[in-house]
C-alpha cells in the first residue's frame, strides 16, 4: 500500500502545472489557506514562518520555519525582476504524503 501511494503522488507531480505559486504576506496565518499560495508571515518585511498547502493534492498545511537561530531552517529570497519568491533549501515531508519539492517559486503578490 506505502509504495502505491508514493506511487500516486509522484505520478500527480508528473501532471502537475508548473505555474508558480501566489506568494501573500500576512501577520497571522488565515484559518483557511488556499491552494497554490506561499504565506509568509511576519511584520516590517521580517518573516518567521512560511506556510503553503502541500502541492501533492493531500491538503496538508506545511508551516516552514524562517528563523536563521533555529533548526531545521528555510531562507526566503524574492527577486524584483521576476517578481518570484524562492524557498530554499528543499521541502522534504517525513511524514503523511512523504512529498519531496525541490524549488518553491512563487509569483510576489504582496
């Protein structure tokens, strides 16, 4: 059954879109995130957590740490010309769908 499921959830990236994500900057999380959306939270363009929705389709909220002092950490990088915003380094989930993303793009919304 394991290998069924990695099984579908790499054939649902293989079809996936490759359009970038939304990326919104909040304060606080809203109660009810939405699908292909990078929430970046944090005041004064300081953040400290990123959430998003798993890609795969398992509806997982996935809430990535951005402090530099605690580990495991991610770092934010947005780039004015292509007005994208990257996570890195890859999102490895451990658990539930067990997803791998390598590169979180997302277009900057403000």
């Amino acid at each position: 059954m394991r290998l069924f499921s990695a099984l579908w959830v790499w054939v649902r990236r293989l079809f996936r879109s490759g359009q970038p994500h939304r990326t919104a900057v909040v304060s606080e999380l809203p109660e009810k995130l939405r699908k292909e959306t990078v929430y970046l939270v944090g005041e004064d363009d300081i953040f400290w957590c990123a959430a998003l929705l798993c890609p795969c389709g398992c509806h997982s909220v996935i809430q990535l740490n951005l402090t530099k002092s605690t580990h495991p950490s991610w770092q934010v990088s947005q780039h004015p010309e292509s007005s994208l915003t990257t996570l890195s380094p890859s999102i490895h989930r451990t658990s539930g769908c067990r997803s791998q993303f390598f590169c979180c793009k997302a277009a900057f919304a403000g």
